[in-house]
C-alpha cells in the first residue's frame, strides 16, 4: 500500500505542483483545503486537486471557528506584533494545521504536508503545530528538500513544471507580488514589494479602500463587549444590529473596508532572523483592537494593566513564532482570560477615512469615579494628604542626589 499523506492544499501554483510532485513519489495524496475565509471558488479547488491525483478531498469550513477560538481571543489579550502588526496569517495557521492533523488521525495517515517556503515564518508555524499535536506524525516539507529545491529553483521552474504536467494555473511569470487572504486579513509581499521604496498601489487592495478614497462622512457604531469579548454591534447611523460572532465580524470588515481602515505596511522580523515587507489589510480587527483597548482603560485595574502589559509582547510573539499549542501559550492565555472577567461594557466610536475614533465608553464595572477626578467636586480625596504622598516618594531622589553632590566634592578635592 503507498503511504498515505495529508497536503495543505489552496489550489494554488505551489501546492499544485506539490500535490503532483508527491503522487510522482508514489504517495496517496489528500488534499486537504481549509476554509478561513479566502476568497476562492472551493468546488474549482476539489476538482482540480481531484485531477491532479489526489484520492480524496477534503473541505473544512473554519470560518466561525477561527474567529470565535483565535481571532477574538487575540483581540483580548491586546495581540499586536512589534507593536504594529495584528497577526491575521499567524493566526489561521495553528487552526489549519490541528484540523489537518485531525484529518491525518481520521484517514490514518501518518505524514502531513504543506507548501510554505524554507525562508519564511509559516513552516514553523505549521510543523510546531503538527509535533505539539501529534509528536510522532511524518512532516514533509518540499521547500527544505534537496531533490525537491534541486528540480525547481523558483517560481519559473514551478510554472515550467505545471506546464509540462498540465497543472492547470491562474499564476503567471508577471504576477507582481504573492497574498495570503483570510477573513481577518489579507496580506501581500515578496515580488515587487520586497523593494522597502515600492509604494502600496490601489489596485493591490482588496478588502477596503485607500483612506483617501473613503466617503467624506463619518460612521458612528457602538461595540458591546463581555469578558473582554466583541458581542454586539450596532451602526448608530441606520439601527443595523449584528450579534452572531461571525455576521458581526464580517459586517465590521464591510464597515471598516469602506472608511479605509486597516491598513498597515511594514518591514517586520521574521521568526527566522530576515527581515521581511509586507502590506497587510486587516479591517474589522483594527477597530476591534482599538475599542477593547479603550474599553479597558475605565474597567481594567491599574496593577493588574501593568501585569497583562508585561504578558502582551510575549503573547503576541508566541503567536507570530508558530507557539500556538505549547505550555507557556496556556499559561498566558489563562493569565489573560482571567484579566478579562470583569471588560464589560461598550464603546461608542466614528469611523473616518482611515481613522477609528473613540467617541466614549461606559461600563458596569467601571473604576472611573467622576467625584474623585474631577478637580470641581471635592468628593472623597483630600488633596492635602498629596503632599505626604509626594513627599515619600520624593526619598530616595534626594537620597540619591545627595550621594551625587558628595561624589562631586570628593572629585574636586
């Protein structure tokens, strides 16, 4: 019996090519295609992996479950990459590959395959993935093989090959860059982007418009928010409520993408030590992120803000370095969830040309006391007892000035 493989298939040049290559190593190839919310036609995709060889196909819809168990959970803990970056591909990738090794245990198969390249990020993201789920399954990877890297040496070689096998393509020589779309995201780089001075074009967007371009009238929503979750949005502006996870999502791209907003163009650091271009479209996650973060400044406490400000960099590089399933991911996300218990409330916001702007908030567990800020209410703080406080603060300053001065005098002397 040929061995049994389970390939991460999109459809595109370089899985197609792969899914050939394999059925050439006598492997019984399942394709399997994870639906994250790309824009592609999926029955075009099953009959093309179908005619290429593979034994089986296999679609999974993902979309709900990305944005409900990675997505939102990512807005919660505040996950931005070098403080930029809102991860939308890092994010779909632990998600496809604990689905594909589901599959993997089902068709009892035991080597998986994906077609992500030998320089980038997401081989590490998928391969950690597969170990931490299935610490013994078979891990291909053509962009790490010998053979594989000697018979196609880039992009030319691939289309060379898919002609000589009548692998069917949309791909051509001339295609200017290469994009990874999801429903949080879409990304485009390498090409003609990889030169730092190539500006983003219009004609590369593809889930909103250039700010620029965005109607000269504003869009007022409100975001409700509970345990520091997205659960209902309703536009100010015509009554529209959306309150399913998934409706709700994609109604704020649909709002986001027509403002121009989202959109981020970036040279970033690779898990992998290179640094890399991208131009990223992230609409509804952009004002996801911005509201929860405003959300928290009224019903969050001071210490424990601290605290989960220190976990955020660490959470959102586990995500981006492929750690998805890994003990110190759970212990962060335990820690995060826990911060979250008491986020609840709304945030009212304007969408404009680009800008996403907070126009108030209001929560039940609010810690904000107008009585004790105002500076016109005398309410419950004595402003006298400031000066002991100062003063106690002030100690070790002068302590340390005064040892400055005596350091002076012994030099002069």
């Amino acid at each position: 019996m040929k061995e049994k493989v389970v390939l991460a298939y999109s459809g595109g040049l370089d899985t197609s090519v792969i899914l050939k290559w394999l059925i050439e190593k006598d492997y019984e190839v399942i394709a399997f295609v994870a639906d994250v919310g790309q824009d592609e036609n999926f029955e075009e995709c099953r009959k093309k992996a179908l005619q290429l060889g593979a034994s089986r196909v296999i679609i999974s819809d993902l979309k709900k479950e990305f944005i409900d168990n990675y997505v939102l959970k990512a807005i919660m803990g505040n996950a931005i990459y070098e403080g930029r970056y809102l991860l939308g591909t890092a994010l779909a990738r632990p998600l496809i590959a604990k689905k594909q090794i589901e599959v993997a245990n089902q068709e009892k198969a035991n080597a998986v395959a994906h077609g992500a390249t030998g320089k980038g990020n997401d081989q590490v993201r998928f391969e950690l993935c597969y170990y931490a789920l299935k610490p013994d399954i078979k891990v291909i990877s053509p962009w790490k093989d010998k053979e594989f890297l000697d018979t196609f040496k880039g992009r030319t070689d691939l289309l060379k090959y898919a002609a000589e096998k009548n692998i069917p393509v949309k791909a051509s020589i001339d295609k200017p860059y290469s994009e990874d779309d999801n429903l949080m995201h879409i990304s485009h780089e390498a090409g003609i982007l990889e030169d730092p001075m190539y500006p983003v074009q219009k004609s590369m967007l593809q889930k909103m418009v250039m700010p620029q371009d965005a109607p000269d009238r504003e869009t007022r929503i409100v975001i409700y928010f509970r345990n520091g979750i997205p659960i209902k949005v309703v536009n100010k502006d015509d009554g529209t409520v959306k309150e399913e996870s998934y409706e709700m999502y994609t109604y704020l791209n649909e709002l986001a993408g027509k403002n121009g907003i989202g959109l981020l163009d970036m040279v970033e650091n690779r898990f992998v030590g290179i640094k890399s271009r991208g131009v990223y479209e992230t609409p509804a996650a952009t004002i996801l992120f911005i509201a929860h973060m405003d959300l928290e400044g009224i019903a969050m406490d001071r210490e424990v803000m601290r605290l989960r400000n220190m976990l955020t960099p660490k959470f959102s590089e586990l995500i981006y370095y492929g750690f998805w399933f890994s003990p110190e991911m759970d212990f962060l996300m335990a820690a995060i969830e826990k911060s979250q218990e008491i986020i609840d409330g709304s945030v009212h916001l304007c969408l404009y040309k680009g800008n996403v702007l907070v126009e108030g908030r209001e929560s039940p567990s609010s810690l904000y006391n107008k009585e004790l800020s105002s500076m016109d209410i005398e309410g419950g703080f004595n402003q006298i007892d400031s000066r002991g406080f100062i003063r106690i603060n002030a100690i070790r300053l002068m302590a340390h000035r005064a040892i400055v001065e005596a350091s002076k005098k012994n030099v002069n002397v």
